[in-house]
C-alpha cells in the first residue's frame, strides 16, 4: 500500500512543468544592477503574447522604448519572461511602462526576471535617480499623439498565462491516492 502511495506522488511530481519551482532572488542594487544587464531602459507595454520562438515557453513581450542607459537597442523592443512568478516571470501589464533591466544569452536574445531591478517607471526613482540621464531618448508621447491625431487605447492586460496545462492530472493522482487510502481504511 505505501509503494502504491510512493508510486504516485512520484507520478504526480512529473506531471509539473518547469514553472512550478520557487523563484528565489538576491537583492542587488542599481549600480549591480546595471552592471549585470545586457540592456536598462524605460518602455510602454504595447504586446503580450506567449512566447513560441523558444522551448522554454513563457511570455514575449513588445515594448515601444523611450529611454535607454545601456545596450544597443531601438525603438521597439521584444522580451521574454517565465509564464508565472513562481519561476521568477515578471508580470507585465499592457499599457504600463517599465524601467526594464534586461539579461541576453543563446536561448533568450533578451530576457527579464522578477531577480532584475525592473519596475514600474512610477516606483522606480531610486534607480532613475541613479542612471542620470539616458545615452539616447525617443519621441515623447505627447508629440506622438499630435502627430497621429488620436490616443492609444489602454488595455490593462496581465501577463501571466495562468496555470500550467499538466496540472490537473498530478491533483487528479493525487486525489485518486487520497481516496484509494480511505477506501482501504474504511475496508
């Protein structure tokens, strides 16, 4: 009976994604901050989707820049993030702009972590404060507005994907062990 039980808390361990770990991170500070990204700028959400150019999943991102400290980047901007903060995803929102820390390798051209400094632009002065003035700005919004003629409509759009797929299947094991055990008590 106990092998039973071991057998499928083990089957249901493996119907976990990759997501389903704790994110841990260290404290840095901006200095550190800065020094360890491949790219620190302000930008505006314009795109959330899941991320397909990878097998790792998660979320990409689509920022219109405005101000850049570091890395050689242009208007526009894509990102990846994990799907949940569970595996360190920072949740975007469409419509906010972000002071994004930004780290670059092989798999992810540019990626952001809950571990970065990336913030809201609004609680970010610290770090703001301490980059001074960008290496290269774009246009203003308000002389983009009066060049287009119109407002952008905000759509406040979370970023996570919500629960992984697999999931229900390691809570259905489970509770099927869980009902197994009472049944055989009760016999």
């Amino acid at each position: 009976m106990r092998c039973l039980l071991v057998i499928l808390i083990g089957l249901a361990s493996f119907t976990q994604t990759s997501e389903a770990r704790a994110c841990s991170c260290m404290k840095v500070t901006p200095s550190e901050g800065l020094s360890a990204s491949y790219a620190v700028f302000t930008g505006e959400v314009t795109e959330i989707e899941p991320n397909t150019a990878t097998k790792f999943g998660g979320i990409e991102i689509t920022l219109r820049v405005k101000k850049v400290w570091k890395g050689d980047i242009g208007e526009r901007v894509q990102v990846r993030t994990a799907g949940s903060s569970a595996a360190c995803g920072y949740n975007f929102v469409k419509g906010e702009t972000y002071l994004v820390y930004a780290d670059r390798d092989e798999a992810d051209p540019m990626r952001v972590s809950l571990c970065s400094r990336t913030a809201l632009v609004a609680s970010a002065q610290v770090d703001l404060d301490f980059l001074g003035k960008p290496s290269r700005e774009f246009e203003s919004d308000a002389s983009r507005k009066s060049k287009d003629g119109e407002a952008r409509k905000r759509d406040n759009c979370s970023a996570s994907p919500g629960p992984a797929s697999r999931t229900w299947l390691g809570r259905m094991l489970l509770f099927l062990a869980g009902a197994t055990l009472v049944i055989r008590r009760v016999a």
